[in-house]
C-alpha cells in the first residue's frame, strides 16, 4: 500500500466516524449477519461431524461385502457371504492406513425365554468392535462382550448383549438364560442357548425392539458357517477413503470371489438426507441475511451521501473524479464490513467456547430417543467467507448509493442543503 492508499483509507477511516451513531447502527448489522451465518453454519457443521463420525463408528471408511449383498436379500443366512475373511483382514492391516478391521455375521430368527418368543435383527462381532462404537452405544446394564482372553469369560456360556425394549419384551436381565433360534446357512433349523451379559441402548427406537448382540463364533456357530458378511475397514483418515477404496478393489478381488467396496457416505442414507436438507435451509438463510445487509447499508449510506452532497460538490469543484469520490465511499464501507466481520467472529468464536461449558442438551431427533449437546463449530474458512461476502455486499451498496450522489451537478450540490 502506497503513501496515497494509507492517506485515502486514513481519511475514509475518519469519515466513518463522523456520525458515530449511524456508524455504529450499521456495525451492529453487518455483525449479527456475520455472528448468525457462521454460528447457523457452525451448527450445521457440527451436525455433519456428528453424523459422519456415527457412520464410521458403525461400518467404518469402507465395508467390504459380496456384490449385490446390501440390495438383494439372502435365500439362507450367509449364503452370500465372504470367505477367507481372516486372510483378507491380515492383507488389510498390513496396510499402514488401516487401524482395524471388524468382521461382521448378519442374521435374524427368533429369541425365546421359555414362555415368550420374538423376533430378533442379529450381529455376531467380535468384542473390540464396542471400544469404537462410544457415545452411539449405551450399556445400561452389566457389559459388553467379553474377549476370549478375558479371565472372566467362559467358552461354556455364550454371551448375548439385548437391546433395552427387547429385553423388557421377553423380561429378560442381566444373567438370565435365553434361546437363538435361526436358519443355518444350508436351510436348517438351529437353536442355540445363550447367557445375557448385557443390555444397551442405540437411542433407536425400532432398533431396541429387535437387536442383539452376539460374538463372532457365537453367530458362526449358530448358523453352521466359518463365513462373514461384511468387513468394516477403520482407516487412520477419513481422507485416505477414496485412495483405499481402489486399492482394495485391485488388490483383494480375484476371480474366486469378487468383492464390493462401500465408502461410508455411500452407504450413510441418513447423513446424505440431513446435509442436503441442511444445505438448502443455510443456503436460503444466507441469501435473506445478504438483502437484509444490503438493504440497510444502502439506506445508511444513501443517508450519508445525501448529508454530504455540499462536500461532494466541493470535492467535484476542486478537480476530484466521480470514480475517486465513489472510491471514498466504498472504502468506508469496506473498513465497516471489515470491523463488523471482526465482531461477528469474535462473538461467534465466544458462543462456541461457551456451549462446550454449558452442556446444553438439544431435543432427540425425530426417531431417536435420546438427545445429544448444543455444539457450534467456529470455522475460520466460514467466517472468511460470510465476511467476503457481507463485504461485496457493502461495496456494492456503497457504491449503488454513491453513484447517485455524484451525478448532481456541481453548482446544485454546492448550495444543496
């Protein structure tokens, strides 16, 4: 910035200021457009996170599957499931991006107490897969699945973890006995008595009526099969997905079994519904906030330039160019959007400290039974964007309003009063 560029802002900083009141009213504006449009984004932000996390929580960056298993229902119980599955998961953790790689055995049937039967939606899991579900898990009681190394497991006591309602159902409890009966992978008929070790919750509510738990040889054993339905893939970052997925795809297929790769947001339907509904709502919400800031920055600066048409006169008659003349009133309104952005920002930034303190619970979803904490990201890329745009917008108004005022004829501006 040359010599001239410093004095014309250090001049248009001192106009700003000259009705200090209007100045103010108008900062005020342009802040609460900044604070809402990035605390709004920020809300929606942390939805996204949230929701994304919750996906990989449950299926991981990629699920590998049989092609077609996720669209087209199964005649029997693993009938399209995967073999080999401990060898693929070697392959898959000696590569340095993957964390951990979780089998799962999909099933379903009937769970009895003896007296009372219903029907079930099943998981056979292995028991490290509990220490990634966190928040999206609740064990209301006893445990989750033990490990085969736990000295508190017993090989003669298969476990099962019940959701809430289907326990309440079958008035099941923590050390009860109940049966699994199902459809073996060759059409079969088995059943199989397991001990409940645990009840949880998923905040689900059509979830808790059906879901159990099971560990992986349990499931395996009960259908008759040494075969998985899926591979949940963890990766270190969520941004390795897309160059894992291909690697996947040209280095574990063969001719003997094709496999399917699923990134999560292929297969996260609930998180691509709420960020598109989300977007559309923020977007219009924008757009309202962007008029709302033009139309009183052109009111505010039309005021001004009207008020000081004598000095726009004055400055035609000493030689100035309109382009020169509107050029001093976009550079105010360039320093008050700037001023303005700094303290939405800041009370955008201050809000998003606070609510990690407050732990304000927000509602449950439609669908769900539990809530989750108020949370506002501050997104530094947001707020620059909500404030470049708030300050084309006050340009532009600026230069709108000052374009009129130039046009008046010198004598008439310098006796306008």
């Amino acid at each position: 910035m040359n010599a001239f560029q410093l004095q014309a802002m250090r001049l248009a900083w001192r106009n700003l200021w000259r009705n200090q009141r209007r100045s103010l009213l108008s900062l005020l504006v342009i802040a609460i457009a900044i604070f809402a449009t990035t605390a709004i984004a920020g809300f929606g932000l942390a939805t996204y996170q949230s929701l994304e996390q919750a996906a990989i929580r449950a299926n991981g960056e990629l699920l590998l599957n049989r092609p077609g298993y996720l669209k087209e229902q199964e005649e029997t119980p693993l009938a399209e499931g995967i073999n080999g599955s401990q060898q693929l998961t070697k392959q898959l953790l000696a590569r340095a991006e993957v964390t951990q790689v979780e089998p799962k055995v999909l099933f379903s049937g009937l769970i009895s107490n003896g007296q009372k039967s219903a029907i079930y939606l099943g998981q056979g899991v292995s028991p490290s897969l509990f220490d990634l579900q966190g928040p999206m898990l609740t064990v209301s009681q006893g445990h989750a699945l033990l490990p085969a190394d736990s000295p508190r497991f017993n090989a003669d006591e298969p476990q099962i973890m019940l959701a809430s309602d289907l326990a309440q159902s079958l008035k099941l409890k923590v050390g009860d006995w109940a049966t699994l009966m199902s459809t073996t992978s060759s059409g079969a008929l088995n059943a199989m008595d397991v001990k409940v070790c645990g009840i949880f919750s998923t905040g689900v509510p059509e979830l808790d009526k059906r879901q159990l738990f099971v560990s992986l040889s349990t499931a395996q054993s009960l259908l008759i099969s040494d075969r998985v339905s899926t591979l949940s893939v963890y990766l270190q970052d969520s941004s390795q997905t897309a160059a894992m997925s291909q690697w996947v795809t040209d280095a574990l297929n063969s001719p003997q079994q094709m496999l399917e790769v699923t990134p999560w947001y292929e297969s996260a339907f609930f998180y691509q519904k709420v960020r598109a509904l989300y977007d559309r709502i923020f977007g219009v919400i924008g757009f309202i906030l962007a008029l709302v800031v033009f139309a009183a920055l052109f009111n505010t600066l039309t005021m001004s330039v009207t008020e000081r048409t004598t000095e726009i006169g004055t400055l035609a008659a000493m030689g100035a160019w309109p382009r020169e003349i509107i050029g001093g009133f976009m550079r105010e309104a360039a320093l008050l959007s700037l001023l303005g952005a700094l303290v939405g920002g800041l009370a955008t930034a201050a809000l998003s400290l606070s609510l990690l303190q407050l732990n304000i619970q927000m509602p449950p979803p439609p669908g769900r039974t539990q809530g989750y904490p108020l949370t506002i990201l501050f997104s530094v890329d947001m707020w620059l964007a909500s404030s470049l745009l708030v300050l084309l917008v006050c340009v532009l108004a600026a230069w709108l309003a000052a374009r009129n005022g130039v046009k008046k004829p010198i004598t008439e501006a310098l006796t306008y009063v």
